[in-house]
C-alpha cells in the first residue's frame, strides 16, 4: 500500500507556502509544520492589520513584532515581511525556519541576521539564551507566544519580557485547548497582568495577557540547582535553565548510567542529548584527560552543561565544546571530523509536542557514523522501547551493561 507523502502545503487566506518539520526525510507522513494554533493567531494578527489596529514596523527604531516558540518556523515564515524577533530554544525550530525561508524564497539579501551560521534574514533570530539579555530600541508592539510544552521555559520568557514591554505591547499566546492549562493562564495575570481566552477553535484558543502598567521584573527561579554523586561517589552541583530536561532532580536514566558508566583516559566522549551535562560532567570525573563533546538541540541545555563543567571542573573547560545540532548532523558534516571514541546517548522520545522514535533511531545511526573503528555507543532507556531491535540492525548486536525493572543499559561497538 503506497504511504501518503506528508502535507506540506500551507493554504491560508489565499496564501500559500511550502513548510517541512526538519529534517524531512525522519518525520512521520502524519506530521506537518504547523497546527490550529498557528492558523488562529494568523487569522488574528490578519484581521488588525488589515483594519488598521496594531502598527508594527520592520526596523529596530518601530514598534515591532516577535514570536516565541515557533515550532517549525510557520510564524516566522507568514510573518518574514514585518521583520520580526523570533526566539526559540530549538536548533531544530531554527533550522526549520531556516529551511522553509529559503523553499519559500523568503531569504533577503542581507547578511545581518543569522544565527549559528544560519541566514533566516529578513527574520531576527535570537536563541533562548541570548533573548534572557536582549532588549530592543523599542518595545515590540506584538508579543506572539506559541505556549511551549514546558511550563517553566513560558515562565522564564514572561519574565525576559517584563524588561521592554509597556500597557502598549500586545501580548497573544497561542495553543491547543490542552496546552491552555490554569497553571499556564496563572503565569500570565502573574507576570504580564489580566489575563482572558478567546473561545476554542479547531481544539485551539488564544491567550490575551493586558500589561500592568508597573511591571517590574522579576527574579528567575532558573537555574534550578541539585546535587548528585559521580560514578566515583563525589559530590556534582547540578545548574538547570528552565527548559532543561530533568531541571528539578535527576532522571532514572541518567542515575542508573551514573551507577556503571567507565570511561577511558584518551576517550573523545560525546554526551548525545545532554540536556544539564551531566554524564559528560561524570566523564570528566571518571577520565580527567577525556576531551567531551556535549550535543544537544536545545541552547538553555547547553548552556546548562556548560555552567555545569564551571561548577565542578572548572580547569577542564578548554576539554569541553557544546554543539547545537540535530542528532550529531553538525559533527558529521564538520571537514575535520572528530574521532570520538565514545558515545553516551539517553534518547528523547518526543519532537515538540508530538511523540516520535525517529530522534533515536537517527542519534544510533549518526553515532554509528561518526564512531571510529571499535567506538562504543552506551544507550540508556525504558525496556518497553526495545533500542536493542534497532541496534542489532545498525550494529549487529547489543550487550546488556545493567538494567533494573524499568530501564536498561545498552553498549555496542562499531565494527
């Protein structure tokens, strides 16, 4: 039976554009780049700027436009020709903005406006790390906030935001009816000021936060910080940013890993999915002449792990490289590959909001790739989710290296 190709053709008042979810070739034929929520705050934004009502500008001196959390750069893409900020804390998002510019022929001339070396100009792109200390001339007439899975990263923008937004800024959220929870609504008459719903629409609705007129910022409860203990029994200060995985106590996974992981001297280790860098801080305990490679799609886990190797091995920074990448896409297609000896994999099981194996099965294929000769791969995960299956596909076979009755430890070597 021939498989349907996935929808990528946006048609919306008398609109049309061409959007993937990135990387094309891995998603599922069900999935497309954009959903009811970003149908309703277009359908939104369209009806006042048609009638006049909101003025945005396209240079930094006006009142502009930005977008939080833009799945697949749908938004930005509608938006490109009111020169947005678009933030998000997905390189993966950034990629597909990137990717769906240029099928749309939305790219401008200008060299201005990239990020990680990729062009998304006339679009203004800020990682979520970078929006914490941003501040722009002039305060944004439009704040769009696609609500994000992770309650705690929708916190920690309201509060980035408190900085430049007046009375004057609109403040819509977008999202499934699911995603709308009491908790999230709280957040907004929390940080921004009183807050209402538009009715639902396609199981979607808009948020309306009106800013006090005081608004003073905040202060973060990010990092969140724990302890835990080394392979080795010593102390590891853990910093979590507010969309970093397990930010409040470390995972099962990533203990049980901690329990029986054994690096070498001379590894070149990779922490695949670091999220706060824990198993490749637990690296540099177990080998301090390891050099490790933490790789993570998203920037505030970067820079978690990054504060991470501060905390605790300050001296070995230089040792350390943290790398924005889907899978290990941006260390298979570096000219010098590195030789990496070791991989540390505690595969995510979801893309957004959507619930998917293709992130694992790329991260073992990109591992076996950039392996050398005889490199290890060492997988944690859910025995339900039987990683062993594709491993003996990729590799031939795969070693139990412990395992309790929830989750299990996987090794295999390239040959």
């Amino acid at each position: 039976m021939q498989q349907t190709p996935m929808n990528t053709e946006f048609i919306f008042a008398d609109r049309q554009l061409s959007l993937i979810r990135y990387p094309e070739k891995h998603q599922h034929v069900s999935l497309q780049a954009w959903d009811s929520a970003d149908e309703l705050v277009i359908e939104h934004l369209e009806s006042l700027l048609s009638e006049n009502e909101l003025s945005i500008g396209d240079n930094e001196s006006t009142p502009s436009l930005m977008i939080f959390n833009d799945d697949f750069g749908a938004l930005g893409c509608w938006f490109s020709h009111l020169a947005p900020y678009w933030v998000s804390d997905s390189y993966i998002s950034l990629r597909s903005l990137h990717e769906n510019l240029k099928a749309n022929s939305l790219l401008s001339a200008s060299e201005g406006s990239c990020t990680q070396e990729l062009k998304t100009s006339p679009v203004k792109t800020l990682t979520s790390v970078e929006s914490a200390s941003f501040k722009p001339a002039c305060a944004p007439a439009v704040v769009v906030i696609k609500v994000p899975r992770a309650l705690a990263l929708l916190e920690q923008q309201l509060i980035d935001l408190q900085a430049y937004i007046t009375p004057e800024t609109q403040v819509i959220a977008t999202g499934k009816v699911k995603a709308i929870t009491k908790s999230a609504l709280n957040l907004f008459e929390k940080y921004i000021g009183p807050t209402t719903t538009s009715l639902a629409k396609k199981k979607s609705r808009l948020i309306f936060a009106t800013p006090r007129d005081s608004l003073k910022q905040a202060t973060s409860p990010y990092p969140t910080r724990w302890q835990c203990k080394s392979t080795m029994g010593a102390a590891l200060i853990i910093d979590n940013l507010a969309n970093t995985f397990a930010r409040q106590s470390l995972d099962i996974g990533a203990r049980i890993m901690l329990e029986h992981m054994t690096v070498s001297a001379n590894d070149v280790v990779v922490d695949l999915g670091c999220g706060n860098g824990v198993l490749g801080v637990n690296a540099l305990s177990l080998a301090p002449d390891a050099k490790v490679i933490f790789v993570d799609e998203s920037y505030m886990a970067l820079e978690s792990a990054r504060l991470n190797v501060l905390n605790n091995f300050p001296d070995k920074i230089e040792q350390c490289e943290f790398v924005a990448s889907n899978c290990l896409e941006t260390l298979l297609n570096r000219e010098n590959k590195p030789a990496v000896t070791k991989i540390l994999c505690n595969p995510p099981f979801h893309q957004q909001n959507a619930i998917t194996d293709h992130i694992a099965w790329q991260m073992f294929t990109d591992s076996r790739d950039l392996l050398v000769k005889s490199g290890h791969l060492v997988v944690v995960g859910n025995r339900h989710l039987e990683y062993h299956i594709k491993l003996k596909k990729l590799f031939g076979g795969a070693k139990v290296l412990a395992s309790d009755k929830k989750f299990v430890i996987l090794g295999t070597a390239k040959r």
